[in-house]
C-alpha cells in the first residue's frame, strides 16, 4: 500500500510557504502523493466541520506545489463535475499534468452541498448518466487528434484541446461515492475508487469489494483497479473506532488494516484535524505539528 498526504489547502497553515514547504518536505520523506480536495464555498446557515470554512483552489495550489517538486504525485479528492464543464476542466487538468511532467491523478464526485449548487447554476441530476457523460467527454479531450461528443448533458463540437497530457490517456481518473450504484461505477468505468472522509473503515471495506467486484465482472482485472483513501489521523488518545488514532504505532499499525482490507494508497490528510485545518488554528502551533506528525508517519521513516 502507497502512503500519501494531504496538501495544505484548508484553515490556516494554507498559505504559499506551506503549500510549497510542506510538499518539498514530504517528498523528501517519500511519500508517494500529495492530494488537495475542492470547496467553493460555505453557506452561512451551513453547518460544517472547521476544514471547510477555509479552502484554497485545489488545482491552483497543487499546481504551485507542483512547480517545487520533481518525483511526488499530485491528487484531487475530489473536483465536483456538476460545478465546472468538462472541457474547461479538461484544459485545467492537462496543464497540470504537463507541467507537472506527468504526475496529475483526478478524482471526480458529484457533490453533496445545496449552496454551491444554487451558486454553480448546477444541478447533480441524474448522477448516472451525468457522471458517464463527463467521463466520455474528457476521454475524447485528452485522447483524440480531433475531439466530438453530443449527449444528453454535455456537447463537443469537433475540435482539438492542445497540448495534450503528458500521460497516456490523460490524468487517471478516480471516481468518489459512497452508494453501491456509485461504487460500482467506480469498478467499471475508473481508474479506481476514491472514499469520503466520512467514511467509516468498514464501509472502506466493504466498499472495495464492491469496487472490485464490479472491475472484474465488466472484465477489468479487479487487481489493477486503485482504492484511494483519505486517512483521518487523530493523535493521542486511542479510540478503537478510529484505525489512525492513538500513539504513532498504532497509527501505524491501523494504516496496515486498510492495507490489509485491500486498499492500495492512503493519504494522511492533516486538513482534517482541527489544530491544523481550521481558520481560527495557531498558525504555528499548526505547522509545528503538521511536521511532527508527517515525520512520525513517514514511510521512508
């Protein structure tokens, strides 16, 4: 199982220094990835967690992190198709992966928040079809000398997006979700599957097998498809519910579970803990425990 990290895109350690700082430093560990994840805006009747109040741009900031970096991959988990046309996203994601010499993953979901729907103009409806279609554009974007598509949702007049990606086949392509239909989409049409943070480990579990079922009866080889994973770390105190909590050796010793249950990349997303991905966090505090706990985890380490 690769491990990974999260980018510094939420509260207050979001900052140019950080960006940069933090994806140097974790390539030099030798992590394998560094993934950023999308949020427009909150509501002001919402109630969200202290990571999504603060969010910078994740194909901005991965492409800043990028222009400092040589070997470490660079991920979204994930951009939300309905806000953004295929074409435009297709342009945005070939010139990361040319700048980044070939190193771009992208995660796709459909979304889950009113208020940016209402701000995109956007509707999810029906997430099916509507996921399949975005998926053929961007095939034919970055795969075709000459590019056409005409659906139900999404037209390409015959045309031709260059440069091309470094990549061939474009940037691969994960798929979120948490529902069977979704899963199963992710087995048959994706590079692999991406899990919510919300995402309990044995709905992990069960969820990669669904993955993979659907992988090989579409005849895809189930051991090729990737399970990525956004790992929630809580350090301290050990709450069994919680695989990576606890003292760094049973944080450790969680991470080998989702290897286990047949994950293929974790990433440790530091956003997600308070003392690091909320606006109102120290901001040294902040980057002083970010770097403990990315040299603690390291896999190099």
């Amino acid at each position: 199982m690769l491990i990974s990290c999260g980018c510094p895109v939420a509260g207050v350690w979001a900052d140019p220094m950080s960006v940069t700082g933090f994806a140097m430093r974790a390539e030099e560990l030798g992590y394998h990835g560094l993934w950023a994840f999308q949020r427009l805006l909150a509501g002001v009747d919402q109630e969200l967690a202290p990571v999504y109040r603060s969010v910078l741009d994740p194909m901005l900031a991965l492409t800043y992190a990028a222009a400092r970096t040589t070997q470490i991959r660079l991920g979204v988990a994930v951009i939300n198709l309905p806000y953004v046309s295929p074409a435009y996203l297709a342009k945005q994601a070939s010139t990361l992966d040319v700048l980044s010499g070939g190193r771009f993953d992208l995660g796709l979901g459909t979304g889950w928040s009113e208020v940016e729907f209402a701000a995109t103009n956007s509707d999810p409806n029906p997430r099916g079809r509507r996921t399949e279609e975005y998926l053929a554009v961007l095939a034919t974007l970055f795969n075709d000398k000459v590019s056409a598509y005409e659906g139900e949702f999404y037209t390409v007049p015959p045309s031709s997006m260059a440069p091309a990606p470094v990549q061939a086949g474009g940037p691969p392509i994960l798929l979120g979700g948490t529902a069977d239909v979704a899963l199963r989409r992710a087995g048959r049409l994706a590079a692999g599957w991406v899990s919510s943070s919300r995402a309990s480990f044995e709905e992990i579990a069960r969820g990669t097998q669904i993955v993979r079922r659907a992988a090989e009866e579409s005849g895809r080889d189930p051991d090729e498809v990737r399970i990525v994973v956004r790992g929630v770390v809580r350090p301290g105190l050990r709450d069994d519910s919680v695989p990576l909590s606890g003292t760094w050796e049973q944080i450790k010793g969680g991470a080998e579970l989702y290897a286990e249950a047949g994950v293929t990349e974790l990433f440790y997303d530091l956003n997600w803990d308070p003392n690091i991905g909320s606006p109102d966090a120290d901001p040294r505090a902040a980057g002083e425990r970010a770097e403990e706990i990315l040299t603690a985890l390291a896999p190099n380490g």
